[in-house]
C-alpha cells in the first residue's frame, strides 16, 4: 500500500516537513540517509560546531546536537525514520516509486530535502580527521563570527562571488582576511570584486594555492604557495573556510525533474513545487541562494502544508 508521504533528507528542512506532515496525520516515512553525500545524518549542520543564529538557542547549541533534537521531535509525532539512503525514484507516474539498498515502496506524494554538500579542495590538515570543524569550515555566515576567529587572520579560498560574500563577511570579526585562488584573475562579478578589493581587511593572493593547513588542535598556520615564483611561506592564520561552491544531493534523481544546469531542483517560485505534481523540494536542495537552517525549515514547512493540500485535491 502506497505511503501518504515520503521524505527523502535529514536536515531541518526534512525533519519540519516531517514534523507538519505527522501533525496532520499523514504518517510520514523519512529516509535520513546512511552517510548520504558522504556526511551524517543531519546534512551541513552536522558539520557546524557552534550554531548561534538559529533563534530559541540564545546560549547557542552544536550542529549536531540541533540535529538531533529536530530527530527527537519528528520521532515524538510519529514519524517513521529509517536509515537509509534512497537510491533511486521512478516519477513518471503516481503514486510515485522509491528504493533503498532494503527495501522498495510506492508514495502519493514525496518530498525532497537532500541538501547540497559544500565543496572542499583536498588539503592537507583540512580532512574530516584534521582541523576540519577545529578552524577549518565551508560556511562563514555559519561560523565566522565564532570567538576563535575574532582579531585572528583567516584565510577564505576561492574566486567566485560567494568567495567575496565570505571574505567581506569575515573582516568584520578578523584582524585580516586573505583571499586565495589559482589564478591571475578572480570568477566573481565586477562588482563583487570591486567590493573586496576595496576592503582595507581583505588582501588578495591571486596565482596562489594552498599547501597545507597546520596546528595541534586548532588551525594556526597555513602554508601558501605563488604559483609565479614557486615561493612556499607559512602564514599565521586561525581560520580557514572554503568558498568553492556546493554540489546538490540530486543524482539519485536522474534527471526527471527540472534542475537548473549546476543541479539544483527548480520550484515554481514561492512554492515548493517542482515540474512534476506532488514532488516537493524544499532546503539547500533547491536554495543556493540563503543555505542556513532557518530557510531551510521554512521551505520544510512549506513543502509539507503544499504536500497536504495535493493529497486532499488528489485522494
């Protein structure tokens, strides 16, 4: 027997999907992943140590720790989770078919809340069981205004705007913000551009990469190579974020729903809904824009009140 509604995610936009679709009796099943896009159940915030901006927390609360509450309370309205990673989807017809490496089932209506996985160039000292969340991060807004990184030089790597976003958002709190990329000329618009180039923090070491990352517990140096004279130097620094852009966890889908050409699944805007009627997205899946929590659990929201009403138009 189909399912009323099927989550696929395990983020804060899957869990207030979960949470709004339980309280209205619509049983949800949730697939949390296992190692999903190669990180824990929860998405990027499991990789934040200090949340701080997400509101009823006013001392603050861990990632992880956030995750598991949004868990909890999913689990207290009776949602079924399951840990798995769903492999595939068959949408061309209704209800809809899903397959984990367990199981198979049908679903009238799904949503989709898979996130996106920060990229991150493989440096050495950078690595999950290296100084990553110990100075190391692929999200400034998220933690660059930790009380690690204030006064302290940090390093932003990348050329593109959100680089910029990153870099002028960091000088706020840093004693200076170097900007790294491989090449002579920076991918951000000009505009963007003009503006970090015009911030007295922000110093720009264009033809340069990074070598490595060091420091016992906590990022303290980071070792830059010109790529001109082929010169090494280590660089005092107690922060490091990348700025290289974000993959969508959209590949199980194989192209049958609208995506736009890096993959991010197109809704129409001011909904959740994608090209095909009752899928849903909602999250980091289709927001490249605001990627925070706090979005995140709005399309959530969303995306289930929107699930709702499809099935009560379409029993």
């Amino acid at each position: 027997m189909a399912e009323h509604v099927v989550i696929i995610g395990s983020g804060p936009a899957a869990h207030t999907a979960a949470i709004y679709a339980a309280r209205a009796n619509l049983a949800p099943l949730l697939f949390e992943g296992f190692l999903a896009g190669g990180i824990a159940a929860g998405g990027q915030l499991t990789t934040t140590t200090d949340v701080e901006n997400f509101p009823g927390f006013p001392e603050g609360i861990t990632g992880p720790e956030l995750c598991e509450r949004f868990r909890a309370q999913s689990v207290r309205f009776g949602t079924r989770i399951f840990t798995e990673t769903v492999a595939k989807v068959d949408l061309s017809k209704r209800p809809f078919r899903y397959w984990t490496d367990e199981q198979e089932g049908e679903t009238r209506a799904l949503i989709i809340a898979t996130g996106a996985t920060a990229k991150r160039d493989d440096i050495p000292g950078t690595r999950d069981t290296e100084l990553w969340q110990k100075g190391v991060s692929a999200c400034a807004v998220c933690d660059g205004a930790l009380p690690m990184f204030r006064n302290r030089p940090l390093f932003v790597v990348g050329g593109g705007d959100s680089a910029m976003e990153e870099a002028m958002f960091l000088a706020k709190f840093a004693s200076k913000v170097f900007l790294v990329h491989r090449r002579d000329e920076l991918r951000a618009s000009a505009i963007m551009q003009q503006r970090a180039k015009s911030n007295a923090k922000v110093e720009m070491l264009l033809s340069h990469r990074v070598l490595s990352v060091g420091g016992d517990n906590h990022v303290d140096k980071v070792r830059v190579r010109d790529l001109k004279t082929e010169t090494d130097r280590d660089i005092p620094a107690s922060g490091l974020f990348f700025a290289i852009g974000h993959v969508p966890n959209t590949a199980f889908l194989d192209g049958q729903l609208a995506c736009d050409d890096q993959g991010y699944v197109l809704t129409t805007p001011g909904t959740t809904k994608t090209s095909i009627d009752g899928v849903f997205a909602a999250g980091d899946v289709q927001d490249k824009k605001y990627r925070q929590a706090i979005t995140a659990a709005g399309t959530g929201c969303m995306a289930a009140l929107e699930a709702e009403h499809f099935l009560a138009a379409h029993h």
